[in-house]
C-alpha cells in the first residue's frame, strides 16, 4: 500500500486537463457507433492535453500488479476499470 501511494503521489501536481473528458466522450460515442474498442480523439491528444486520472490508476496498478483492466494502461478509461472490478469480483472490495 505504500509503494502504490507514493507511485501516486509522484503524480501529484501534474494539471488535469478537463478536456480530456470531452475527449473521451468522443471516444464512447464512436466505441458504441462502431461496436469496438476505439481511442481515436483520446490517443491523438494525450500528448497535448496530459494523462486523465484513469490514466494513471492503470499506469500505478500495472506497474505494481501487472494489472492491465482489459486494456493498455495509456488507454484505460473509468468504464474499463468498472468493467473488470465486476467481471473479477474476487479481486476487489468496496470500501466506500
């Protein structure tokens, strides 16, 4: 627990752009248009705009875990994360 609460605070003061939310709304419109995983806007951005905080839970847990939520780590959205915690019971407890 340590390790994964300095892993994210090296994080910290990083600016969140919130762009990115609109972003990867565009990216979850074209993922049901197309009926498949897609990063179109969110991937041609990242760069530009930052990691979203989805982002970096994959990047701290694949680091740590080699856990990838169903996706690579740069491409994580809060979907996946949801996604696998209900697909993998076993591996996580609700604490709030």
């Amino acid at each position: 627990r340590d390790t994964l609460g300095a892993m994210a605070e090296a994080k910290m003061g990083i600016r969140y752009n919130y762009g990115m939310i609109v972003l990867q709304a565009l990216d979850g419109l074209l993922r049901k248009a197309l009926r498949r995983r897609i990063r179109l806007f969110t991937r041609l951005s990242t760069r530009r705009f930052g990691s979203i905080c989805s982002v970096v839970v994959a990047e701290v847990y694949h680091a740590m875990f080699g856990w990838t939520f169903g996706a690579p780590a740069d491409e994580v959205d809060p979907d996946d994360i949801e996604d696998y915690c209900v697909a993998h019971p076993g591996k996580w407890k609700r604490i709030i």
